[in-house]
C-alpha cells in the first residue's frame, strides 16, 4: 500500500521547486495534487492545487484549458439548475458560487467565465510533461446540486480548474459538459471533525484538534467528488471483490441492494468493475442521480420506489461513463442511452424489482412520442437529430427524450436487429477495448458491426433523425 503522507510531502516538495518544467514521459496520467481546506461558516475552500500534465496530443500545446465550473453559479449567470426545480433547489432562497484563480506559477493566465486558459512559457510538445500549480478559493452555493452547500450535505464536484479542451469550457444549462481523460488524483481534504466523508478512493484520516485531514489518492479516473455531511452513516457488502460503501442518514436498505445486484450484474455482463470500492450516497440534489467515478450521488428527496431505477442507472454509468469515456458534451446519447438501457437489462435479469425490459423500454417510448407529439405540433416538425452539443437543447425536456429515451430506443432495436448474443458480445468489446479512454460514436458503432454486420444505417436513422419512432 502507496504511504500517502510521505508521498504528499515529497510532491509538494518538488512543486516548490519546479513550478514549471518539462520532460520527455510516455503514456502517463496526468497528475492532480490537490490540498484544501473547507470553512462552512463562509462556504469556501482554499486549495492548492499542482497538476502534472504530459501532452499525449500529436499536437504542440502553447495553452492549456481549464473548465471552472463554479463560475456558472455567479451572481448575473443562468446556472445549470432547471427553471422548474430551482426554487426548490435553491432552498434558502438566491445564493452564488464562483471560483478565484489567485495564483499561477510558471505562466500567464486569463479568466473568462468558466474558462481559465493558461499560456505556456515554452511550447509544449507531444510526450513532454509540464508542471504547473495554482492557488485557488472556491465558493459554495448554497444549493441542492451536485456542486454546492445542499440542506444536509456538502457536494464537492466539479470545485477545482478541471483540464479539457478549450470548446469544452462552456457549462451550458442542461447535461453534464465535462470531457476529461482520465487522470490520477492526489487530494489532502480537511474539513471540521463533525463531518463524515464518502469518497471512493482509497483514504488515510489524520485527526487534529477541531478537524480531520483525509487524504485520497484516486487512480485512473477522469474526475474527482466527494459528499461530506453530519450524521452520515455507512452500511457496506462485498460483492465481486469489491467493497460498497451505502451512505445514508436514514436507514434504507433498497438502495443498497441496488447497487450490489447491479454491480454484481453490470461486472458478470461487460466486464470487471475497474475499481476497489464502489460508494453510494443518498444525498441533496436537484435531479435523482449523478454519477462520478467509483461515486454516485443519488437524491435523498426520491420516493423508495424510485431508488432502484436511479442507483442502477448511476451504477450502469460506472461502466459508460467512468471506465469507457464519450463526449457528454457533442454526444451525450451515449453514456445516458447505455445507462439506460443497461438500467432495462438489469430488470429485466432481476424479476424481483417488479420492472422488466419491455415495460421499461416502452415506458422511454411512450415519452418520447408524447415529446414528439407535442414538439410538431407547437413547432409543425421536430428536430430529432441526437449528435448535437448540448448547447443546442433548448431545455431539459429536449434533452431528456433524445440522450435519455429516444437513446434506449435504439439500443433496444439494436439488440433486437443482433441478438442477444451479440449484444452483448459487442458490448463487451466496447467496455474492454475503450476502458481508460474516450470513445466515439464511430468506436461504438464498429463493435456492433464486428459483432454482427451492417448496423450503420440502423444507427443513423435514429441519430440523424430520419426514423420515425
Ligand atoms: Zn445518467
């Protein structure tokens, strides 16, 4: 087992006196390493942070792009909370968030909304490494959100400078607009003792007069949360080797069995689950779920029946999203349609939940044609089309129906036009040849053709939508 501590000391050491260097590396994660402390009293943490980064482009880099999230939730912008659920979310009425750069060594750097562009010193070229650190104070709304101070817990997501590509530093009002490689995280939190912390990375807790320092270390993922709160409580099962963490602050059993059947389920039918330890918790959110590597957020507002559907949904994300990355933001049919549909396969193997394939399938159709019914005839014709940024929804209705229900459509064609066997099969291959990488519609769509054949125009017919459903 990695001793975090001394490896801790030892980089921040080294980032001391490298603040900005380069050399020649191959085929290494970029590296975070992140140490913050959280004051509720003001909503904010202060953090440094390093980040390590290799240039696995064929191109020269002489910027490097961050995404800041929090500067969606300024005073004066449109936040990605829905219209219709903000006044529940925003539950102690108008609050704010933002995140300010205060330093940067090794470069000069420009801040425009939620995009922090850094201009490197010296050209980078394919295969060298750069080093750079920052200092940074986020604010926390206070919001029921995956990012902000919620009515019972903190969510920490998306509240550091997040490496990407400059067309991906927008956060436009619906989806999820994060495309990251994945990377190694090296987090030393500190947060007041009266806090439990969910994390599903590997922890060492160092216990201070008044507060607690975790440090985490997060291997081959493409992001980094965690949910911290009071009177969080944890049940764990071991299910195929991996340990699931349930967090909760009132009892609930359901949830928990939903994600070892699922886990269980999702590793005998695609493929190993990549990490130790899966962590779920019931939390404060706007919408059901959210799903982070080794983490899913599910809300504490659901109704018991509804807790299933939405943990199996997050835990299917482990696999399409987490493990085999898409483009959420030009594709998010991808990983919601696979979520989804996978969420159909796994009651349709487990009786026992009271939901089969075909009703959860019909149920998507249904809402997709009432979508359409009253798309054409407010607008006299839709655009179906699902490979679109998601700048281009006009709301989350939108979105819903084509990423979410008119995807799982067309999966379940898909598996109806190439059997079960090869279904599978292809997904299979999907999950073991793009796992660690970001995958594109093309490479998805090559797995069902090796599996079976022509499946293009089946594929096209929905994502450029030519087909009526
Ligand atoms: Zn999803």
């Amino acid at each position: 087992m990695r001793k975090i501590p001394v490896f801790f000391s030892a980089l921040l050491i080294l980032a001391a006196f490298l603040p900005f260097s380069s050399c020649q590396r191959e085929n290494v994660h970029t590296v975070y390493a992140i140490t913050a402390e959280y004051a509720p009293a003001e909503r904010t943490l202060s953090a440094d942070m390093s980040v390590a980064y290799v240039n696995q482009t064929e191109n020269v880099k002489e910027e490097l792009f961050f995404l800041l999230y929090p500067n969606a939730f300024q005073e004066g912008t449109t936040p990605p909370v829905s219209p219709m659920r903000a006044p529940a979310a925003y539950y102690d009425g108008e609050s704010y968030g933002k995140l300010e750069i205060l330093s940067v060594d090794g470069g000069t750097y420009s801040v425009d909304g939620t995009c922090l562009c850094i201009f490197l010193d010296e050209p980078l070229y394919p295969k060298e490494e750069v080093q750079i650190s920052m200092t940074f104070q986020t604010v926390l709304p206070k919001v029921n959100h995956r990012f902000g101070v919620g009515e019972t817990c903190v969510n920490l997501a998306h509240f550091y400078p997040l490496l990407t590509e400059e067309e991906y530093c927008d956060v436009p009002p619906v989806g999820d607009p994060f495309v990251s490689e994945c990377s190694d995280y090296e987090v030393s939190l500190t947060l007041p003792e009266e806090y439990s912390l969910a994390c599903g990375g590997e922890v060492q807790t160092i216990a201070q007069t008044g507060k607690k320092t975790y440090h985490i270390l997060s291997e081959n993922v493409r992001d980094f949360a965690v949910v911290f709160g009071k009177g969080l409580s944890c049940s764990e099962m071991q299910v195929s080797g991996v340990t699931v963490e349930y967090w909760a602050k009132d009892e609930g059993e359901e949830g928990l069995r939903a994600a070892v059947d699922a886990l269980a389920f999702f590793s005998r039918t695609f493929g190993q689950y990549p990490y130790e330890k899966y962590v779920v918790v019931r939390t404060d959110l706007d919408e059901g779920g959210m799903e982070y590597p080794a983490l899913s957020m599910v809300s504490s507002a659901l109704h018991p029946s509804e807790v299933p559907t939405v943990t199996v949904h997050e835990t299917a994300h482990q696999w399409w999203y987490s493990a085999v990355g898409s483009n959420q933001v030009e594709e998010a049919w991808m990983d919601e349609g696979l979520a989804e549909y996978s969420t159909a396969l796994f009651f349709d193997a487990h009786p026992t939940y009271g939901l089969g394939r075909e009703e959860y399938v019909s149920r998507a159709e249904r809402a997709y044609r009432a979508y359409y019914s009253v798309k054409t005839q407010l607008l006299q014709g839709a655009d179906t089309s699902m490979r679109r940024p998601l700048s281009s929804f006009s709301n989350g209705y939108e979105y819903v129906n084509l990423a979410y229900h008119k995807s799982t459509v067309l999966f379940d064609r898909v598996r109806l036009c190439v059997g079960d066997g090869k279904f599978y099969s292809a997904l299979k291959d999907y999950y073991r040849e793009f796992s660690g990488k970001i995958a594109a519609a093309e490479d998805l769509i090559a797995c069902f053709h090796r599996a079976f054949g022509h499946v293009e125009e089946l594929f096209s017919s929905f994502l450029d939508g030519k087909c009526v459903v």
